[in-house]
C-alpha cells in the first residue's frame, strides 16, 4: 500500500513539474515551419491571445535571426514560398482580418512566407486553395522579412 501511495505521489509530482515548466518556442516554431530556430533566432515576442474551450484565437511570434543560417533553410525548403503572398493570404491578412491593424506585424515587401493548413478537411496542407472553402481557419502561417531579419509566425484556430 506504502509503494502504491509513493507512486501515486510521484505521478502528482512529475506531472505538476511538467506542467510548470516553461517552454522555448523555438523548438515547436522548428519543428512546425521546418527551419533552425534554436541557434539563429532570439525570440522578441510571443503572445497568445486563445478563448474558449477549443483554443480558438491566435499565437503570434517574432524572432530576430542574427545570421544567414535561417534565411539559408528558408530558401532550401520548398515550402516556403517568396513573397509576394498568394491572392487568399493576401485576403486573409490584408482584407479580412485586417492584417496588420490586428496583429503586430508591419507590412513586408521582401522576403518569404509559409503556410500549413491544419484543417482536417485540407487535402494538401501546404496550399492555401481551400482556405475560403471551409467555416473554420486553423493554419500556421510564417513570414520571413528578409529586410530586418526577422520571423513573424502566426499560428490561427478558429
């Protein structure tokens, strides 16, 4: 019974540790947009602004990246496109959501942007076809200003 209320209070502790700790948003911005953030990019904002039980809102980042090392795997990935953005994006931000009025993000002429649809109805994720065909939006979209070296990723669920 001794081990039994031993494990069950570890169990309390390991989770109430992890769920204190805190995360660099680097690593999941990494994974997600396929590019090195740990090494080139010191993150000057990350704010979340999420209601609800399902997390609809948006998580917003801006990183500095200091070197040539991101904007390398920006280009050597081919699903980062160069800007101008695609016509549905354009709308999104510019028309609809009244990006950047809304959001932080300055207007970028020069650089590279990226888009990942996270919608369960989406049949290719990395094109924005559909994106004015669905109720929802749920994507990550990243734009590289090549400009000021900076990295802005907004991640959108609704």
């Amino acid at each position: 019974k001794k081990k039994i209320i031993a494990l069950f209070g570890f169990v309390i502790l390991a989770v109430c540790l992890s769920a204190c700790s805190v995360k660099d948003p680097r690593r999941g911005l990494s994974k997600q947009l396929g590019i090195d953030l740990m090494n080139d990019g010191t993150a000057l904002l990350h704010e979340t602004d999420t209601i609800g039980w399902f997390g609809d809102g948006y998580i917003l980042s801006e990183l500095e990246c200091s070197d040539e090392s991101v904007l390398n795997d920006i280009m050597n990935d081919e699903h980062w496109k160069r800007l101008p953005l695609s016509e549905n994006m354009h709308r999104f931000f510019y028309e609809d959501y009244h990006f950047p009025n809304d959001l932080p993000i300055p207007v970028i002429k020069e650089g590279y942007y990226f888009f990942y649809d996270r919608h369960d109805q989406a049949k290719d994720p990395y094109d924005d076809a559909e994106l004015y065909d669905r109720a929802s939006f749920n994507f990550t979209f990243a734009i590289y200003d090549t400009k000021e070296n900076k990295l802005y990723v907004c991640k959108f669920n609704t």
